[in-house]
C-alpha cells in the first residue's frame, strides 16, 4: 500500500473493531437474494454492519438498480456515469415482497439508487413496491429510505400516498460541506424535503407519516455544526435520527477527518432527545437502517411510559 493511501486509511481506534459474527442465517439470506435477483445496499455500501444484520437475518434491500446518477464523494454504491441505465425492473417490487415474507421480517426497510434519469425519480417503483408487501405481509412495518427526487413534490405525493410507516431522506451531513460531499444534492433541498412530507402526510393520512433523517460524523464538521443540523431536522418535524461515524469505503473516496468517541455519540444523543427527536440511534457502527425495528420500537415504548 501506497504512502498516499494510508493518508485514507487512518488507524481504527479500539471502538471501531468489531468481532466476527457466527453465519447464523447469512448463508439463506444469500442465497434468497440471489435466486430473487435482489440488490442490498448492505452491499452496495461496503455497510460494516452486514454480516451481523444477515446472521440475524435481516437486510436492507435497494431497488430501482445497482447504480447511481450521482456521484456523492462518501458513498461506495457504483456510479452509472455516462452509462445508460435500464428501467426499473417490472418484477422488481413482487420479489421484494417474496424476500419479505419468506426472511419473516416484521420491519421492512426499502431504499434505492438515485434515479435522476427517471421522470418521477422512481418514485413510482416505490410505492409499488410498498404495495406488494402490504399485500403480502399485511402487519409489517415499512421504512423508506429515498432520494430527492430532484426536490420534485408530485414524486413526493405518490410516495406519501403510498403510505410507508417510516419515511427516511438524508441529510447526510453538515451544511458546510455538502458541496463537497454530495455535490449533486443540497441541504436546503433535503431538510425541504422532510417538511414536505411530514405536512403532505399530515393532510391524507390521520396521524401523518413519521420522518426520520442521518447524519455521518467524521468528514470534517464541528460539533456546533451537527447540533445546527440537528435544530434544522427538527424545524422541519423530522422524529427520527440516526449519526454514525463515517469510513472512507476506498482511498479515492473522502477521508476520515475524526473518530468520534462513543461518549461523545450519547451526548449528541441526549442533545437530540432534549430537542424533541423521538427516536434517537448515535453510534460509531449506527447506520440509517440499522436496527431500524429496534429504534422505531422506542417510538412506542416511550408512548407506552407516559
């Protein structure tokens, strides 16, 4: 390995090492997305976390292709460049529902690749998508976890009539440096996003549908700025909230600025719960889906206590 590369590839501090995970039910996860012909962005994103969420049998499954139209310096899923993409799969939505109902899952987490090819992003694909499960599993939980949509409402409408349980679209991170880090998409036009939804949900469906919103820290940001960006998730009615510690998927990708220890993770999540989040997962190894059943569980055991 190169000099330049170890630049990108900083020593792990004791918290970021992780131990094996026994197979469990990776081997059947496998090999039911591969006879289904399904992406994961478990996968697609090099997540840490994928052996020890496929032992438990779950994953989260991505949909609309295995690659983007943007090109977001942090992110390891391929990029389709000047390549022309293929349209959504027809099928795509019934094997999604078939994975669901044969892994038993009871929290179902759907995202996707930027489509900004599409006319309506995609956003069609994924209320088909909800559907097909609804269908088949009546009683799941669903989360999405979508992209922008280029900031278009009308793909927003489809997706909220629809109806997922959870809807989720990244900030990413701090205002500061998202033209470096998502140079195709825009912070204002994220936190606009969540608004949109949160009060468009408001208005079809009794009790609206709850938002939930990530941040990655490491890339360069200061701690004043996250609790900035934590006060814009919540201007805009944003309920759910994940931080993780960003790593560099490659040396061509962003480096790692800081590891932030795991106390400062609970004091940022703490913070996040003073603020009125209603739901908070902050950790090294936190990622948008992960445990996602888990932390929307605490939506309702903190309703349950009062």
């Amino acid at each position: 390995m190169s000099e330049d590369s170890n630049k990108h590839t900083p020593k792990f501090p004791p918290w970021l090492k992780k131990r094996l995970t026994p197979a469990g039910h990776a081997p059947a996860v496998n090999e039911l997305l591969g006879k289904l012909g399904l992406n994961t962005v478990c996968a697609g994103a090099h997540c840490p976390n994928q052996c020890e969420c496929f032992a438990r049998g779950t994953a989260t499954f991505m949909i609309l292709g295995d690659r983007c139209t943007r090109a977001c310096r942090f992110c390891a899923v391929g990029e389709a460049g000047k390549k022309k993409l293929s349209p959504p799969r027809a099928d795509e939505p019934d094997a999604v529902a078939q994975a669901v109902a044969k892994m038993n899952l009871r929290h179902v987490v759907v995202t996707c690749v930027t489509r900004d090819d599409l006319v309506d992003g995609g956003a069609e694909h994924f209320a088909r998508t909800i559907s097909a499960i609804r269908n088949r599993v009546p009683n799941a939980v669903i989360e999405v976890l979508t992209s922008d949509f280029a900031g278009r409402n009308e793909s927003l409408d489809v997706v909220v009539a629809a109806r997922p349980d959870v809807f989720n679209h990244n900030v990413e991170t701090v205002q500061r440096l998202h033209e470096t880090v998502r140079p195709q998409a825009n912070y204002r036009r994220s936190l606009t996003v969540l608004d949109y939804v949160k009060k468009k949900s408001l208005q079809v469906h009794p009790g609206g549908i709850y938002t939930k919103s990530g941040l990655m820290v490491g890339l360069g940001e200061t701690d004043e700025e996250i609790i900035q960006s934590l006060r814009d998730l919540r201007s805009v009615g944003c309920d759910i909230l994940t931080l993780g510690q960003y790593l560099a998927p490659s040396p061509a990708h962003l480096p790692v600025a800081r590891f932030m220890e795991p106390s400062v993770f609970e004091q940022l999540r703490q913070e996040a719960l003073r603020m009125g989040f209603s739901a908070v997962a902050a950790g090294p190894f936190v990622r948008s889906s992960y445990n996602a059943q888990d932390v929307f569980g605490e939506i309702n055991r903190d309703r349950t206590s009062k």
